[in-house]
C-alpha cells in the first residue's frame, strides 16, 4: 500500500476513503456534512445504513460528535450506525477511541481496503454479456443472486425504478444470469459496490465483465476512474485487474438503544 506522503496528491485517494460523503443520493438518501464527520443515511435502520465517516476533529471532541451523531439518527427514528474510520481520519487513535466507548468491529470483516482503478481494465471474456438492470424482473434476479452470494434472506418482489446515477448490473451467461455489481457515478468517478457471483458461476470471468462494463460507463461520463472498498473476498481479483491499494477503512458498530 502507498504511503500517505505518495498517496497525498491523489485526486481519488478521498473517494475511496470516504466514498458515502461523495456518491449521489438515491431517492430516500440523507446525507449530513459538518465539517467534523459526514454522516450517511440510506433507506434501512441497520448499522450498514447509516455510516459517519470522514472525522476531522481533535480528541477532546469526541464525545461532542459522537451524541451529534446520535441525535441526528434519533430524530429519524435510528438507533444504531457504522463509523468507517480511514487512513488519514483524525484523531489517529480514534479506533482506540472508540473501543473504550464501547463500540465493537464489525465482523466478520471490520477492515475494507480502499482501491483504485485509473487505467483501463481488461475486457469482458467471451460469452458473457453485462446489461443494466431496467426492469421489475431483472432487479429480482439481481436481489437473488446478492442474497445468495452474501448469506441473505431470500429477496420479495417489489418494483424498481432506474437511478441513472445509481446503476445496477447483471451479467449472463448462457442467456443466465450469474452474477450483479452496482455503481453510483459521482464527480470524482464511480464507485463499486455489491460486487457477487452465483457459486456455480465462479471463475468464468463475471466478475471481470462488471468491471468492464462500469469502467466503460464511467469512462463515457468523463470520469475514468474506478474506486471501491475491499474485502478480502474481493481484494485478490481486484489486484489482478489492475486496483491498487491506497488506504484504510476501520468498520465498527455503534448501537446507542433509544
């Protein structure tokens, strides 16, 4: 991993450390920035729905942000958040911090890598095809395919509407679909989530489509730049295809009660 001192003029070093201050909204997003934190609010109650990142304050404040933080989510009915503390986050000890309060690592994975993908990828392999998700059906297959990949309750149909600066992915082979990944395009590039494949699938080449596929995207956006968080299922493929690493990001759990 680049050291802070290489990695201080990189435009993308920030989206990657910090990608729910600056990804667009979708149609039931909050957003709150202060200059102390940003805190993220997406459509669930969940810890993983609502994430305060970026800190910028000094150690004595930190039971000041923190019931901050705690008030804006209690006046929306919210008990509970992530805090995803980067690299270049202050204080430096704020994970110690925040230990010691009580708050615990998200497991099982309470470490994601930011990565960064400036060049362009490797193509789609032959015989799979990558198509933006548009309808109420192929948004029920990319909800199975996620519940599946990642242990989740089997998905409910339900309508969807088309982000144009949220977008949905869904990669097939042999007229199958296999796999899903998201991106939310911003102004600093596009940002990847949700990243999975259907076990039987595995080692096809899906995943590589969907990269090609948001690359391209981002690309005729005029922002030809990928970043994503990584964990260590994704990490390796990432590496391959030409990501490089360039921080941190500490998750951990703050449940508060009512």
């Amino acid at each position: 991993m680049a050291s802070v001192e290489e990695m201080s003029g990189d435009p993308w070093l920030e989206l990657a450390e910090n990608a729910n201050t600056y990804t667009p909204l979708g149609p039931t997003d909050e957003r709150i920035v202060a200059d102390r934190y940003v805190l993220w609010m997406g459509p669930g109650k969940e810890p993983g729905w609502n994430v305060a990142q970026r800190f910028r304050f000094e150690p004595e404040e930190l039971d000041e942000v923190r019931a901050e933080i705690h008030g804006h989510l209690r006046d929306r009915g919210r008990t509970a958040c992530s805090w995803e503390v980067g690299t270049h986050a202050r204080p430096a000890d704020l994970v110690d911090r925040l230990h010691a309060l009580g708050l615990v690592d998200d497991e099982p994975t309470p470490l994601a890598v930011g990565m960064v993908l400036s060049e362009q990828p490797a193509a789609a392999p032959a015989g799979i095809d990558v198509h933006r998700v548009k309808t109420d059906d192929e948004f029920y297959e990319a909800e199975k395919i996620a519940a599946i990949a990642f242990g989740g309750e089997p998905p409910t149909r339900r309508s969807y509407e088309p982000d144009p600066d949220n977008v949905i992915y869904l990669a097939y082979a042999g007229g199958k679909p296999v796999a899903r990944a998201s991106a939310a395009f911003g102004e600093r590039g596009a940002t990847l989530f949700g990243g999975s494949t259907l076990p039987e699938a595995r080692g096809r080449g899906a995943y590589r489509a969907l990269v090609a596929a948001r690359w391209e995207d981002a690309v005729e956006r005029g922002t030809p730049v990928l970043v994503t968080q990584a964990g260590p299922m994704s990490r390796p493929i990432l590496g391959r295809l030409g990501f490089r690493e360039v921080c941190e990001i500490r998750i951990l759990l703050d449940r508060f009660g009512s």
